[in-house]
C-alpha cells in the first residue's frame, strides 16, 4: 500500500507568504487604522482564491477587481483632497522628496499593493505546480497581459472624456484630477508595483 506525501509549497515560493505577511504589517502602519480590519478581510479573500482551481486570466480579472475595490474601500477616491498624508513622514526625519512620495504612495494604495505581492505568490504556485515557469508558457506573462489591457482601456477611456469634456464647468475639479489618478494608477500602481515588484516576487517564487 503506497503512502502519499503530502504537497508542501516550494521553499522560495513559500517565502512569498512570508513577504505577504511583513507587507501586511507595512500596510497597517501606513493606513487609517479604520483600515486595519480590511487586511483581515483581504486575508481571507486570497485564501479562498488560493483554494480555487482559477486560469491565469481568471485570477487575474479577480485581482484588477479587488485592487480597485480594495482601494475605495479604504477611502480612496479621484479627488486630490483624499489623498492621505497622515502617514507620509513615517520614519522620515525631514523633507526628502523621494521617501516621502514613496511612502505616501504605499499609504494610499495599501491593499492595491496587497493584492499585487498575493497575485505573485498565488501565480508563482501555480507556476511550479503546473511546470510551467518559462516564458512564453508563464502564468505570469497572462496575468501581466491581462492588467496591461484593462490599464490600456482605463487610460484611453479617460483622455477620451477628458479630451471630450475639456470646456466643461468641472474640469479642474473633477476630470483633471481623476487624470492624475489614472497617472498614478498606471505608471506607479501597475507598471511600477504590478509589472515591476510582481514580476521581481514571481521570479522570487519561481527559483
């Protein structure tokens, strides 16, 4: 009678929990601590999606759909005078433009950056698992092609209306600022933190 060993995750690919986690404890020091309870809930949703026999392109619409959720819920909006600054001088002793831009973007986009380092622990998992950790085959590469076409259709949809709606009364107050969000969203969210850490975690988790 043969015994079945039972499947534990790749040593690097279970070290992507382990930089979930301490990103989760980053996370929680840089939000509203009214915040602090979505991580929980965050928690639990990607266990569950981990349970789910998901295609790459699956779980990735999921996570486009969570970062954004994810991100109005915790008080996120597209005005400028959302933006929290609360927590944008942590462990800065003064003025210096690069930490503080930095941190004040992790503090606004918090669980949007939560879902980016799970997405690369759950497709780095599903990479090993299926054999499957070379490009063009790379769960990696759909989930990255998948998040580039949703960014894609996100910003010619907002240079259409702003384009569009350019004499409009509420320009300033509401289509510019929703045009500096769309910056943030694509050039910091996307190609610096889904593209660029994601794809850093994944390659971690892949080794």
């Amino acid at each position: 009678m043969s015994h079945t060993t039972p499947a534990h995750p790749p040593p690097l690919s279970a070290a992507l929990d382990t930089i979930r986690h301490l990103y989760t404890l980053l996370a929680v020091t840089q939000s509203r601590a009214v915040n602090i309870p979505l991580f929980l809930l965050h928690d639990v949703l990607q266990r569950f999606l981990g349970a789910q026999r998901l295609a790459p392109a699956e779980l990735s619409a999921a996570v486009v759909l969570l970062q954004h959720v994810a991100f109005f819920a915790a008080g996120g909006t597209n005005a400028i005078s959302s933006i929290d600054l609360s927590s944008a001088y942590n462990g800065v002793a003064g003025f210096r433009a690069g930490p503080v831009a930095l941190l004040t973007f992790v503090s606004n986009w918090a669980a949007p950056i939560y879902w980016a380092v799970a997405a690369a622990g759950l497709l780095a998992r599903r990479s090993r698992s299926s054999g499957a950790g070379d490009a063009p085959s790379s769960p990696y590469v759909a989930h990255v092609a998948v998040l580039t076409l949703f960014a894609t259709a996100a910003v010619a949809a907002v240079m259409a209306a702003c384009t569009a709606l350019r004499t409009h009364l509420f320009v300033w107050t509401v289509f510019s600022p929703k045009y500096l969000y769309c910056i943030a969203w694509e050039l910091g969210m996307h190609l610096g933190v889904n593209v660029g850490l994601g794809g850093l975690l994944y390659g971690l988790g892949t080794l």
